[in-house]
C-alpha cells in the first residue's frame, strides 16, 4: 500500500504532542498540555477519519476539520513558548512541522473543492 504522506506526517506529530504534553505534566502544567494534546493530536485523528470518509464531501469536512485543530495547536504552542513553557528551539521544530501540516491540509481541502 502507497504511503500517505499527510497520515504519517500528522502521526508523527502527534506522538511528538504527546511527549510534550508528558513533559508539561512532569512540570505540574496540567491545563495547556490537556489542551495541545487535544488539539495536537486531533489532526491526525481527523485525517484518518477523512481517509475513510464515505464521500467527498465527508472527506472534504474532515479535512477542514484537521486544519482548524491545526491552527488552534499553533496558538497553543505560541502560547506555551511566550510563557517559557517551550523554548525557541522546541517551538520551532514543531512550528516547522505543523506549517508543513498545514500547506499540505490546504492544498488537499483545495483541491477537493467540488
């Protein structure tokens, strides 16, 4: 079976999410890490969803779905690093990789535009 490159790369991420939602526990961080966690991994939960959609349309609206959490994960990431919970360095790994997220959500939800 052929790869499918958003699919991994919002696994990726979400593992990533994970892993920075352990580390904000681990610093008594309890309400931003619920909330990157959900939004963060939310992505790729909505892209499988969309890969098994039973229409265009219904892919179409998972999608959409995925950008938005996508976008609202990178206001919680800003916020976690404008108040030193991040640093530069980590925002910008997975700033890199969540805009890369969404260039790619866009050009799809574009072009399944009926």
């Amino acid at each position: 079976m052929k790869e499918n490159i958003i699919a991994t790369k919002t696994f990726d991420f979400a593992v990533k999410i994970v892993l920075l939602s352990k580390k904000l526990i681990a610093k008594n961080e309890y309400v931003l890490s619920k909330q990157i966690l959900k939004s963060g991994t939310s992505i790729g939960a909505n892209v499988e969803e969309a890969i098994g959609g039973i229409s265009k349309k219904d892919f179409r609206a998972k999608m959409s779905i995925s950008y938005k959490e996508a976008r609202e994960t990178n206001y919680w990431l800003r916020i976690l690093k404008d108040t030193d919970y991040i640093s530069t360095e980590e925002f910008d790994v997975l700033n890199n990789e969540l805009t890369s997220i969404l260039k790619i959500l866009y050009k799809i939800i574009d072009s399944s535009k009926e």
